[in-house]
C-alpha cells in the first residue's frame, strides 16, 4: 500500500531510526499518513510501522489538534528538469567503463584493509583503558486501552521485565482524561545493553494492557 510519505516498506525503513515522520514530536503530518492506514500494518512484517501507528492511534482528538503543523515530506521522490535523463546518461557511461572494475576492486580492497586494520589498533588501545559504561535516564509513559485496565497488574507487568543493564525506578499513575490513567515509569539504563525500542518491544508485548509506549524524557547520565 502507498501513502503520501511513500509504500509500507519505504515507510518503515525510514521508522527504523526515527520516530516521527517530522522533527522529533508528533505532527499534522503523522496524524494524516497514520490516516490513510485503514489499520495497523503486520507487526512482523513491519515492526517499525506498526510501533509508530500504535502510537499515532494512542492520541485524543484533542491531543492532536495541538500537534504541531507540518506538511507531509516525500521518500524516493523522484527527479525533475531532467535530472533523471542526467542519472541515466551517468549510469550508462559507468556501465561503459566496466573493463576497468578490477582495478577499483582492488583499489577498495586495499582502503578496506587499511580501514580494519586502524580500528583493530583503535580497539586494542581501547582495550588498555578502563571502560566507561554509559546510562541513560528514560520516563516512560504507558497508556492502557479503556479505564477498565487493572493499572496495578499493568505496572506489575512492565516491572517484571528483566534485562540485563535495565534498572526500573519510581512509578505513578497520571490522568490523562475520560477516566483514564497512564503508567509513567522511569528507569536507568546502560546504553550498549538496552534502547528505548526493546523497552517498547517488550511493554508492547502486554497487548491486553498496553495500547502504547511513548518516550516522555530521556537523558544521558
């Protein structure tokens, strides 16, 4: 399926980094792809989408009268005043000059060796020094289905989730309208081991009690 940001596939290579289609907060230009999406994309097939359309979804009519406006960029646009006759011409020219592709084969051979061979020095001076471990401070907001979630099961399960250089902190549950309440959570983690995407792999997981995770801070320690 096509939307005006581009095909599923395209879409969610570009999510795989970002979380907004704009800018790094929610925008008119999420809300009118996210609507173009008659529902949510295969999870499998297409993780990222499928995260970033949960969390488009989790917002109020409200909540998205007050993103901010933006107008819906292009992926892959493709090339005008001739560009693309000047690409094609280019790309012809190189086809004619493959008799000489050995020669730049191994011109990138000797590039690639030289590379390995300073990031293996890089690495082994690394090794003598003691190692900083970077953390990262992340508040989590965690928004149930309906207000008939059992919160307290909720902020069980998400604490529940063990992973290896993952503290959990403090907890509470903050209104967010029509009865409802969200889970914000905050927790410390060393950069290397845990992301935020494997935290909102994991919360998600939770599908009868979670509807979506959101980053509401993060900050290096």
């Amino acid at each position: 399926m096509t939307t005006a940001f581009g095909d599923f596939e395209s879409i969610n290579g570009f999510l795989a980094t970002k979380s907004y289609l704009v800018g790094y907060t929610p925008s008119t230009a999420d809300v009118k792809v996210a609507s173009e999406l008659k529902s949510s994309p295969d999870t499998a097939k297409y993780p990222h989408l499928a995260r970033w359309y949960r969390h488009i979804q989790s917002f109020s009519t409200d909540e998205r009268s007050s993103f901010a406006s933006a107008d819906v960029p292009k992926l892959g646009a493709p090339a005008v005043n001739g560009a693309g006759k000047k690409q094609a011409a280019k790309d012809d020219e190189d086809d004619e000059f493959d008799m000489f592709g050995s020669d730049e084969e191994s011109d990138e051979e000797a590039k690639k060796a030289e590379k390995e061979a300073r990031l293996k020095a890089y690495q082994d001076k690394k090794a003598k020094k003691p190692a900083t471990i970077a953390k990262s401070s992340i508040v989590l907001d965690v928004k149930p289905w309906s207000d008939e979630t059992d919160m307290g099961e909720m902020e069980k399960l998400v604490k529940g989730i063990e992973l290896d250089g993952l503290v959990w902190g403090a907890s509470k549950l903050v209104p967010i309208g029509y009865g409802i309440r969200k889970l914000q959570i905050g927790c410390v983690v060393e950069d290397e081991k845990v992301g935020t995407d494997i935290l909102e792999e994991k919360i998600c997981e939770f599908e009868d009690h979670v509807q979506s995770v959101d980053v509401a801070a993060f900050q290096k320690i």
